[in-house]
C-alpha cells in the first residue's frame, strides 16, 4: 500500500489560522524525503471544483523551493474558504433562491483524474468532518488539526490558537492603559465559537476582572456588582473579557446573520454586554472586538512548531499506510486518532478545571 503513493495533495479549509504555512512547508520537505510530489489546492477544493476559475487550474505544484520561506507566515499561500463543503455547494439563482447540491463525487473524481493517491486535510472541526467523510467514499486521508478556538477534543493543542490568546493578550494589555486614562470598563470581545479557550487564557494572561465564555452561562447582574467592587477604591476602571459565544443565563447566542451554506456568524455580544455594564454599574464602558485580528499576523514559536511537527507526521502517517486519521498531540508523543473520533464533539472549557479555578483565586468574576 506504501508504494502506491507518488503524488499528494494538501487543503486548507475553514477559518485561516496562524502555523498553515508551516504546515504546507512541513508536508513538502517531508514528503520529498519519501519521493512524493505534492499539490496543494486552492481555497479549500474550490480548486478543483471549480478549476476553470483560475488561471492555474486550481492546483499548484509545491517544490521545497516554493515554500522554504513561507513557514513565519501567517494566514495560507493556498487561500482558504469556509463555503467549500463539497457536500452541499450552495448556489444563489437569479431570482433569489437557494439551490444546494452534493458535489462530492465530483470532488473524488477531480482528485483521482489529477493522479492524487492520498489528501492531507488541514481544518477545524468542519472541514475534518468533509475529510472524514471523503474517507468513506474512498478517498485516503490524514487530517491535521487547525483551529484558533482549541475546541478539537482528541488533541492537546491545535495551532493557531497559541497565537490567538498572545495576541489577545497583548492587545488587553495595551486596552488597560486607556482604561485607566479615562476610568472606563472595557469590554473586549475575542473569537472561539462555542467554546471559551481563547476568552479563558487571554482573560487570565492580562489578569482581567471579568471572563464571560459559553460555558458558564452569566448573570449580568452579578459581573456589574463584581465592577463595582473593583472599581471602589483608587482604581477606576476594570476589564472584562467576553467570548463571542457567551449569553446570558437563560438567554441566547447573540448572532450577526446565519447565510446558507456557512456556519452561522457569532458576534455583538461585546456590544451589549457593555451597555448593559454602563447602565448597571454608571460607569462608562466601551466595547473592543478582536475579531479577525485574532487570526492574523505571524504564527508564535509555539505555533510554527505544531505546524511543522503536525506536516512531518501526516506524512508520516500516510507512508506507515495510516487512513482515515487526525494527527494529535497528546504529550508525550504526536499520535494518531480515527477522524470520526476526532470529530465527534467540541472540547469545551471543564467549569471545574484548572483555568477556571485559577480565575476565581484570582478573583476573576465569570458571571455565575
């Protein structure tokens, strides 16, 4: 089975993450090792769904030439897209309507017609969900774990997210000083979806006063009586960190538009959650949304190192005869796990875990 792979190719799909460029640098050092050419295709498999598009064809030859300076970039040298569900390409008619349709197949036989003997899928929980599913209309495939928001259950860390919470923290740490300036509570909203990871550790790291994430619902009551604590002696001013899928004891996601085709956008927590502050506590408060900031910018050390070792070890994967699996970094090795495992359900904040505990030695408030 070994043998029969000459040619590679590699996707990016879902939200871009800091550590894809060291992955894609990682996969082709590695694989020329073994004799293997590798392709990557563009945004996602729009690439070779929709080839005619561009002027390339879709696909591009990676040479260790090509990509030996690209592994401290941030974002992807391949484009990505988180429309690209092979499954179900939605298509907007003329007059209005929606049309979805399976391309799937279409997707298997673009690859097969191409010479590719095996994928390396990088993505999220979405588009390691699309891997698995290609996996089981035959396609040979190792997925690689990236996401900012670390909500992957079977693997430690994924990248990107390390450089996410520093960049978050930074950022809080600059917010601090204008703060203080005109004794105002500020607000930051960070990215993570459904789960807290980014909110949790970049709270922690600037020292905030507030961390709002998903998994402890909030009384908003209770984070501006906890302000007002704060802000009763010489210092006039506080922080409060808010997840984009935090809400409110017995309320809702607070979400910007849900389009077909796409996950739904979260956002505009931030906003509300500081009217409500300013309205609760008298004080001025003003909302800060990280927003994509969170997913540009250089990879960290930490970052390009996951990124690499996750490229070597899918390659690595793929010559042992490995199918149907998610690289993992589960200390102290780099292992492998089924994709359906991988995939099964989200890694959310444990309320009872050591961040959170942490947190509340520190007097964080987490609105419960």
């Amino acid at each position: 089975m070994n043998q029969e792979i000459k040619r590679i190719a590699i996707s990016t799909g879902g939200g871009d993450a800091p550590g894809l460029n060291a992955v894609i640098h990682s996969v082709v050092y590695a694989a020329e090792r073994v004799g293997w050419e590798v392709y990557g295709i563009r945004q996602g498999y729009d690439g070779i769904l929709f080839s005619g598009q561009y002027t390339d064809g879709g696909m591009i030859r990676l040479t260790v030439p090509a990509v030996e300076n690209i592994a401290h970039l941030g974002g992807t040298v391949l484009g990505t897209t988180n429309r690209g569900n092979p499954f179900k390409i939605v298509t907007r008619l003329p007059d209005g309507t929606v049309r979805e349709e399976d391309r799937s197949m279409d997707l298997v036989e673009g690859l097969k017609q191409r010479g590719i003997d095996a994928l390396v899928a990088v993505g999220g929980d979405g588009s390691l969900t699309i891997a698995d599913q290609l996996h089981d209309l035959g396609v040979r495939v190792v997925g690689v774990p990236k996401t900012i928001d670390n909500d992957l259950e079977s693997t430690l860390l994924t990248f990107g997210f390390n450089s996410a919470f520093s960049f978050a923290t930074e950022c809080i740490d600059r917010l601090k000083a204008t703060a203080a300036s005109h004794r105002r509570i500020m607000v930051v909203e960070v990215m993570g979806r459904y789960v807290g990871w980014i909110a949790l550790n970049c709270g922690i790291a600037s020292r905030a006063d507030a961390i709002l994430i998903p998994e402890i619902p909030y009384d908003i009551r209770k984070v501006a009586e906890h302000l007002k604590k704060v802000t009763s002696g010489s210092r006039e001013h506080a922080i409060v960190v808010v997840a984009e899928g935090a809400k409110p004891l017995g309320g809702e996601l607070v979400v910007k538009s849900k389009e077909a085709g796409r996950v739904e956008r979260l956002g505009g927590i931030g906003e509300m959650v500081a009217r409500q502050l300013q309205e609760l506590t008298g004080r001025e408060s003003r909302a800060v949304v990280l927003g994509h900031l969170l997913r540009g910018g250089s990879p960290t050390a930490l970052d390009r190192i996951l990124g690499l070792s996750f490229g070597a070890a899918a390659v690595y994967a793929l010559k042992q005869g490995q199918n149907g699996v998610m690289v993992a970094l589960n200390p102290p090795r780099i292992n492998f796990v089924p994709l359906k495992e991988a995939v099964a359900r989200l890694k959310a904040v444990p309320v009872d875990g050591e961040g959170v505990l942490v947190g509340r030695v520190l007097d964080v408030c987490f609105g419960d």
